[in-house]
C-alpha cells in the first residue's frame, strides 16, 4: 500500500514482523555473524545484500533510510556523521581532481568553504553564481569539465529560493546532475525530485531532527541521472577495488547511492551512529506537524516585524514583499520552512542588543529547531567569508536569522516585542 508524505513519516522504511519490536530498534552492533565465510565473502564482494559492518550498513540505519528515501521518492538514501560530510560525499562521488563544480553562493557558510577552499585543495575548481541568475549567466559559468552542479532549495541564511527547474534543466543540457541541499523545506515543503533534481542532500540536523539532539546528514539519489552519457566513468568502467564490478551495469538506478557507500564510506567512514539514527527516526516521525506549524508562526512573525518600526528590513519568501515569493509559491506552495531573516534599524550594534534581551528565544548556533532561536550569521556561521563573499551571498552585518520554533505564537511574539523595545 502506498500513503501520503505525512503518513510515510511515521511508518515508511520500517515494517515489523510477528513479535518484533514495533519501534525502530536500536542496532548497536558494529558486526553480524554468517553461517559460513562463503557467505560473508559474497557481501564483501557485493554478490549479496546484508549487513557485515555498521560503517557500511547497520538495521537502524536501513530503516531511516528507507523512510527518507521514501519522503523524497528516491531510490535509496545514505545516511552519514553530519550535513557536510553529506554535501563532501554528495560531490566526491562523481568528482575528481581536475574536474569542476557549478554551485550557488547562496550556499550554507560550510558549504561554501567545503566547495570553495577544500574541494579546491583536492583540485576540484569551483564557479559560484547568484542562485537568482539569468539562464545565459548560468549558462556561462560551466567549463567542459563541470562534473555537477549544487545549490540550496532554500538557502541558509540568505532564504533565497533557487530556481530548481532552471538549474536542473542547464545541469542537463550540460551533461551533469543537480545536487540540492533541501534541509530547510524538507520533503514536506518540497521534493527537488519532482523538479528535475537528481541528488538531494540534508542536513538532518535541522528540522528532520527538529530537537537539536543529534548531528547527521543524509544523501537521497533520485534514480533518474544517465550516468552512462560518457562523463562518469567512475560508474561505466570497472571498479578494481571491487574485483571489477561497474555499478551501472549491476545496480542499475541506485548505481550511485551503492557507490557513495560501497566506495566512499567504505573509504572515508563518515557513517552515522545507529543511536543517531535511532534519534533521527523520532524527529521524522512528527516532521509533518512541526513543519506545519512552524511556517504558521514564521508567517505571523514577519507579518509582524513587517509592521514594527524598530525593523529596518524583513526577508521571508511568504510574504508578498519578497523577491522570492513567486518561486516559493511554485516550489514550496504549502510553505518555506520557520527561518526568517531581518535587520534592526541601528545596524550591528541594534541586532545585538536585540538578541541579548531575548527571554525565551535562545542564541545558539543552531537553526530548524522546535525551539525559537536566533543566530548573527556574519559574525558566526560566515564569518570566514570576505565582505565581498557576505554581499555575494545576501548576509549585511544587520542580519537575524531567527528560527521560528513550534511554541505559543502569543509567547514568541510577546518575547520579540519586549526584545524590539531594547533594540
Ligand atoms: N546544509 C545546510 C543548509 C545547513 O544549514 C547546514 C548546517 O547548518 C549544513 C548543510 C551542514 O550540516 P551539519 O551541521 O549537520 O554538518
């Protein structure tokens, strides 16, 4: 049988049998016993399924992630330690030195310093671009050797809604797959799939944990990108290491969600703790509700700091002032997510006193919470970035990021008042 997202939430990637635990258990075991070495040869080679080794593979794991899979109808989902090593693996498995990214640069800071400073220390080159551009700018940042292009449904902090159709269809036109990081909308805001995307990418960190109890990522391949089309050898020739297999051939559509882990987490062991796993799992459960109801609250706070004179600017793709307002109504028509941006008329020193008078909602460097919370990216999470890098990517030293979490709207509202009031 087959069931809406917000049911898939709660039973999708686990079906117990007679007798076993009707929850997700807790795989805490890094190994399994075989019958027979024949038997474990054969895993190792990749001629069977089963788990051998938590790095690898791991029940609690399985079953988060086959429910994520299934929220962003893909074909199989790899959980791993945290968002960036999602985004590094995400790349790394179709991108080598010598080869070239296409990225947004409205990107999370980490991101941006992964792609721009690390990945070009590997010798992967990168082209940044305004995730608003024209087709003919996009156009022109892709060389002959452009291996992927990557971008952010929503991005943090800037809220800027990229064009997923039009990146997906110049990533096509040239060859290459789209890699969408979608943690701030999830797959209940939006399925980059559904939009020509071919990769998602999270950082399940944010709203799919919702609590702030554990740090993951996860990658979901669509199952939809030819990686036969001569750029990819990686997965048309035979891997050595492997004793030969070539993953088109044997795995089909999730040839490269097989490869980022038979390959890359083999190889860099990023795996996600079963206990996190089990954590994650709890949060999924009830993403539907607290996605619904963060965007209820995040709507009526920036209706409301649209209307305070103390507010010198408010960014928030659900509100008619937006520039985004017409993509997010195309893209996420049922919400973005509980993030808003803004500035305090007084600049740095305002937003400062602001946030220092928040009763209830906390500073932290956190963001997708069902906990109100507020961050000052430029001197936190961007704050590697050159002034030039901050205005590329929309972040002035006046800019909130407050997450709207799922309490009382009467409390935030009440807390943000009395905040103002000290700005
Ligand atoms: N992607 C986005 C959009 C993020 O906001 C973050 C972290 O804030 C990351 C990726 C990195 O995730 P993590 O902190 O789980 O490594």
């Amino acid at each position: 049988m087959s069931y809406r997202i917000d049911t898939n939430c709660i039973h999708a990637g686990y079906t117990p049998g007679n007798g076993d635990p009707r929850v997700v258990p807790i795989v805490q075991s890094t190994t399994y016993t075989y019958d027979s070495s024949e038997a474990m040869g054969d895993l190792f080679d990749l001629k069977a399924e089963g788990f051998f080794y938590t790095r690898l593979g791991n029940p609690t794991l399985d079953a988060v992630e086959k429910k994520i899979a299934a929220l962003e109808g893909g074909v199989g989902a790899l959980l791993t330690s945290s968002g960036q090593a999602a985004s590094l693996i995400a790349v790394l498995n179709i991108c080598h030195a010598g080869d070239h990214v296409v990225a947004s640069n409205a990107i999370y800071g980490g991101t941006f310093n992964l792609i721009y400073k690390t990945m070009q220390e590997m010798g992967i080159d990168s082209t940044f671009v305004a995730p608003g551009c024209s087709r003919e700018e996009l156009e022109a940042a892709f060389r002959p050797n452009t291996k992927c292009v990557f971008a952010e449904t929503l991005s943090n902090p800037s809220l800027v809604v990229t064009d997923l159709e039009l990146f997906a269809e110049e990533s096509h036109a040239h060859g290459v797959p789209l890699i969408v990081d979608n943690t701030f909308p999830t797959p209940i805001n939006c399925r980059p799939f559904e939009f020509g995307a071919d990769i998602v990418t999270h950082s399940t960190t944010k709203y799919m944990d919702g609590h702030a109890v554990q740090v993951g990522g996860v990658i979901v391949d669509s199952g939809n990108f030819d990686w036969k089309n001569g750029k990819f050898p990686m997965f048309t020739e035979p891997d050595e290491s492997y004793h030969g297999i070539v993953y088109a051939e044997q795995f089909g559509k999730a040839a490269y969600i097989t490869k980022a882990r038979t390959h890359l987490m083999r190889d860099l062991g990023a795996q996600a703790a079963p206990q996190n796993a089990f954590l994650l799992n709890l949060g999924l459960e009830t993403l539907a509700l607290r996605m619904e109801r963060h965007c209820k609250n995040a709507q009526a706070v920036a209706e409301y700091l649209e209307k305070n004179n103390k507010v010198a600017w408010v960014n928030y793709p659900g509100l008619a002032s937006s520039p985004y307002h017409e993509l997010a109504k195309k893209y996420m028509p049922n919400g973005t997510c509980g993030v808003i941006s803004f500035g305090v008329k007084g600049g740095r020193e305002a937003a400062m006193r602001f946030m220092d008078n928040l009763k209830m909602a906390s500073v932290v460097t956190h963001v997708a919470d069902l906990r109100t919370c507020v961050l000052h990216p430029a001197s936190t999470t961007h704050r590697q970035l050159t002034d030039e890098q901050l205005k590329e990517a929309g972040i002035g030293a006046d800019m909130i990021r407050l997450s709207v979490g799922i309490e009382n709207i009467a409390d935030i509202l009440e807390d943000l008042t009395q905040a103002l009031e000290h700005a």
